[in-house]
C-alpha cells in the first residue's frame, strides 16, 4: 500500500483509470482514483477524490501533479485552489498507509465526535464525520464543500475514496454521525455509491440525541438499480 497506483482505479464501466496527485500548502501529498459508479453521474472524479481527501485532513490543496490530458473537473478545481499543474509521467510518491489507522483502541463514537471538527461546511453548517472500517483498521472521512455546491462530497465518500486510492474493497462496516438534526442517515446519493462497495455491511448511525442505531446497507437502498445491459 505504497505509491501512486493507478489500478486502484475503479473503472469497470468505462475502463479509462486515472490517478492523480495534489500537494498541499504544508507539503503534503495526497493521492486520488477514479472511482465509477453504475449510475454514471455518481462517478468521483481523480482531481474532485485528491483535492477532497487533502482538505478533509485539513489541508489546502496547491499544486496538482498529473499524467494524462483528459481529467474531469480539472478546470474547477484548478481555479478554485489556484493550482499550479504539473505534467510528468511519473508522479510523485505517495503513501496510503498514512490515511489507514489501525489504533486497536478507538472508540468510534469518540472518534466521530471529534472529527467533526474537520468538516469543511461554509455552506451548510452540517458538519458529518464517518469512519469506514476494514478487518484491521479504518478511514476517516469528514464532509467537504467548495463554492460549487455540486462539486463538494459527503464525509462517507471521502471515507470510501480514501480506501480505493490505497487499494482497500473490502470493508466490515461503515459508522456514520452528525450532531445536528433529527438522525444521522447516509443520503440517497451515498447509499447509491456505498452499495456498489460494500451490499451487505453493516450501518451504524450515531445519532445527534447519543443514541445509535444498527442498519444492513441492502435495507437502506432495498430494490437498487442494477444492469447488465450497460455500455
Ligand atoms: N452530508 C454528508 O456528508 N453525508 C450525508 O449522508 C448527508 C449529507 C453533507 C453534505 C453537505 O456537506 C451537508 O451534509 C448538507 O447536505
């Protein structure tokens, strides 16, 4: 789980994989894959899953290292942040092992509380924080808003894209919390794409009143669209 991968793409739909990698203000490097979806329009773009995933850690993006000439969302996210380009065959190194945690001791619903504090909400003040695990650690994810209302992501994509860039498909159970609101609920759009991943995980939502409750992803998006017939 070291390097750029580009076959961490998942591209079964299309099979155009694309990678990328953005350096933040600090220095830092943080990669993106693409990441399809059987309903087209919920793919996650490589530049929208790097720029997210450097500012959930609570970083800026600054320079955007790419090898290939056809990107989405290239343009936005480049004048969002200013973002200087840079072509090379060879992207820099990244290590994914940096956004996998194995700490045996995490409370999850400690965590998720304090992770709230790295959503990115100008817009809607509705900070939400999920936490995706696997069989030996897990990632966080907190949401993501930019002046594109469009173009932001919800803290269990960020979550989610975080583990396909570094090469993890397979997950035990996702957690998911807000503090505001009547209850902490994946949207319509997450349980489109978390379905893709992971059919038959368990849900658990930590809700604003500290109550929590227990969920199958297939209960939550029962009878979900699916085809064999798709070009
Ligand atoms: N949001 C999430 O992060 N996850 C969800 O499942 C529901 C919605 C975020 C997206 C946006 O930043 C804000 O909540 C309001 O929609």
């Amino acid at each position: 789980m070291s390097d750029t991968h580009i076959e961490h793409s998942y591209v079964p739909y299309s099979h155009k994989p694309r990678t990328c990698v953005v350096e933040s203000n600090s220095g830092k490097f943080y990669s993106g894959v693409r990441i399809e979806n059987i309903s087209y329009p919920l793919t996650i773009p490589a530049v929208q899953a790097a720029c997210a995933i450097c500012l959930s850690e609570g970083d800026i993006p600054s320079k955007l290292y790419l090898n290939d000439h056809e990107y989405e969302q290239l343009n936005f996210w480049q004048k969002e942040f200013e973002l200087e380009l840079i072509y090379e065959d060879d992207l820099p190194t990244y290590n994914a092992d940096d956004l996998f945690k194995t700490d045996p001791h995490i409370h999850a619903s400690v965590k998720l509380k304090e992770l709230l504090q790295r959503a990115v909400v100008p817009n809607s003040d509705f900070p939400v924080s999920a936490l995706l695990f696997t069989q030996n650690g897990y990632f966080e994810g907190v949401n993501i808003e930019v002046s594109d209302w469009t173009r932001g992501l919800c803290a269990e994509r960020i979550a989610l894209a975080k583990a396909i860039t570094a090469g993890i498909t397979e997950f035990e159970r996702l957690e998911i919390h807000t503090r505001k609101g009547q209850v902490s609920s994946p949207c319509g759009a997450c349980r489109q794409v978390i379905t893709e991943f992971m059919p038959i995980s368990k849900l658990i939502l930590h809700h604003a009143d500290h109550t929590t409750s227990e969920h199958f992803m297939n209960d939550l998006l029962p009878f979900n669209f699916t085809s064999d017939s798709l070009r």
